[in-house]
C-alpha cells in the first residue's frame, strides 16, 4: 500500500497533498469542544500543523496567546494576525522556548509511518513545559474500518464523498472530494488506525505521562509533561 499524498482542484496544494484554498475557505466546525474547558486553563498555547488556522482563530476567541507551525507558507499567509507564525516541518521544530499547551489536531498522530509519528511527539515532548498538557487528537477507529466508498456527508455547507478506499491492516488509504459553493477539491492520503492503546504508548515512549481521554467518542486524549 502507497504511502504517497496528493492533492488537486483551486489552488495550491502543500506537501501533503491538502488544499490551501479549501482548509481557507471551511469554517470552524467545533472540533475544540470536547477540550476547551482545560485548554483555556493555560494563558497559551502552540499548535503543531496548524494550516489556515482555523483552529487558532478559535483559541484566540477563547483569549488564547496562539503559535501555529506549519510547513506551509501559502497555508501560514492565512493566520489570524493575532497568531506568531512558524514555518517549520513538525518533525524538524527546535524553538528553544517551552508552551504550557501544545496541540496537535487533525489526525496527524495518525500518520502511516511510525518513525514520523515519534517525531511529532517528541517535537511536542520538547516544546511543553513541565506540567503543561498535551491535547491529541486521533481518528475514529472504528470510522476508519467500516467507511465505505460514496457520499459521507455533508456539514458547514461542505459534501464530503471518498472515491476510493483500500485497507491492508491498519492502513486506510482514500481518496477524499470535497463540494464547497460549486468548487471541488480531492485529496489522496494514508492514515493508520489507533486505539486509546496505541496512542499511549507512543506517548509513554516519548516520556509523557498518562493520557485521559475527552468527548463523547474518546478521540481528544491529553496528556501530561513530567519530569
């Protein structure tokens, strides 16, 4: 199964085969609010993948001091001017300077390759400070393994349909169209199913300590720096 991510449709594409002009144009769809109680109990926050930064605007509504990194300049062009902007891989983030919140939303903890998936929690690991919380979230597992090709839904005014999908294990490999206001976007990616489990292990090996899990479906987990 190819690890490869594409993207197509208006606009430029990043890296990871997202499109700028459509995570531009999607409204905040609520995806903090199973966090935000504890989130806004720290003066700030750093976001790792932030894009457009969506998410960002919402925290800085929350009366959040925001810092989103991502690897994108055309995704970065988009912050909120209240956000600092980073233009960094995750990966590869070496701020010299510590958050009591670090976020990483967007499914990204379940990127297909494990050694990539150390590797944004240990850049989380080195940007938190002691004591401060790291906010996860991952994919519905159980989405992963029965969605099927076809309509998924519509939301916010965007339709959502996966052209393809193959598995093989825990891989899930799809191709995603998105209808926004007559545009259309696709995105091609590998995501790997985790459990509550596996998320905390990877955690546990980066020297978090232990993860409670938030929302009604358990897809928010935080986590502690320990010393």
């Amino acid at each position: 199964m190819s690890h490869g991510f594409s993207g197509a449709g208006e606009g430029p594409q990043t890296p990871d085969g997202c499109s700028v002009e459509l995570y531009r144009r999607l409204p905040y769809m609520g995806e903090l609010e199973a966090i935000e109680p504890m989130l806004i109990e720290h003066p700030a926050v750093l976001e790792l993948g932030c894009g457009t930064g969506r998410l960002c605007a919402r925290m800085v509504a929350l009366g959040l001091r925001v810092t989103g990194v991502d690897e994108s300049t055309e995704m970065l062009a988009h912050l909120p001017a209240e956000v600092e902007a980073v233009c960094s891989k995750i990966e590869a983030l070496a701020l010299g300077r510590r958050w009591p919140a670090v976020l990483l939303a967007s499914h990204l903890v379940n990127h297909p390759e494990p050694a990539v998936r150390e590797a944004f929690a240990a850049a989380a690991w080195r940007h938190l400070t002691l004591g401060g919380c790291f906010f996860v979230k991952r994919h519905d597992t159980r989405w992963l393994q029965t969605v099927q090709a076809g309509f998924l839904c519509a939301a916010h005014g965007v339709a959502y349909h996966a052209e393809q999908i193959e598995r093989r294990g825990a891989e899930v490999s799809m191709r995603l169209r998105y209808e926004l206001d007559g545009s259309r976007w696709w995105h091609s990616f590998t995501t790997t199913a985790m459990s509550e489990a596996d998320v905390e292990s990877l955690l546990r090996a980066q020297g978090f300590g232990t993860c409670r899990w938030l929302g009604d479906k358990r897809l928010w987990g935080v986590a502690g720096g320990v010393a």
